[in-house]
C-alpha cells in the first residue's frame, strides 16, 4: 500500500443528508438489502476512504431509506 494515499477525507456530503433526514448508520445498517455494517456507514460519513463496491452498498442502502436516487458523486468528494 502507497504511504502517499489519503485515507482520511473530512466529513462527507452524504453525512450532511443523513443529518437532514434525521438518520443515524443504524438506519442504514438495518435496511440494507445487502451485508452493511455500521462501521462502514460510519466511515463513509466520517470520510474514511471506502472501496468502491463498499460505496455502492452505502449508496444503495441510502437511497432505499429515503427514496431518491442519489449517485456517488452526490454523497462522496473523492
């Protein structure tokens, strides 16, 4: 692994919008059609750098929660 990647990114867009619709990663976690933890949904919020198919489960988890369809450009700046 390359010492010069970023791993910690700030707060991302997507805890902005769980903030907004009063969600908490339990919420997500919970109504997951696929395996999501709650670290994982708060690492995202949190900004810790996801892999990509993690940000997916995120997205798709947030997106079943709150009936939109967000893209990952929406929820993650990296």
């Amino acid at each position: 692994m390359s010492a010069d990647i970023e791993k910690n990114l700030g707060e991302q867009p997507i805890s902005r919008i769980m903030v907004a619709n009063g969600l908490k990663p339990h919420d997500l976690a919970v109504h997951s059609d696929e395996q999501l933890t709650h670290k994982m949904v708060t690492r995202a919020m949190k900004g810790r750098r996801l892999t990509p198919h993690v940000q997916l489960k995120v997205r798709n988890a947030l997106n079943n929660v709150v009936g939109k369809n967000y893209s990952l450009k929406d929820l993650f700046t990296y």
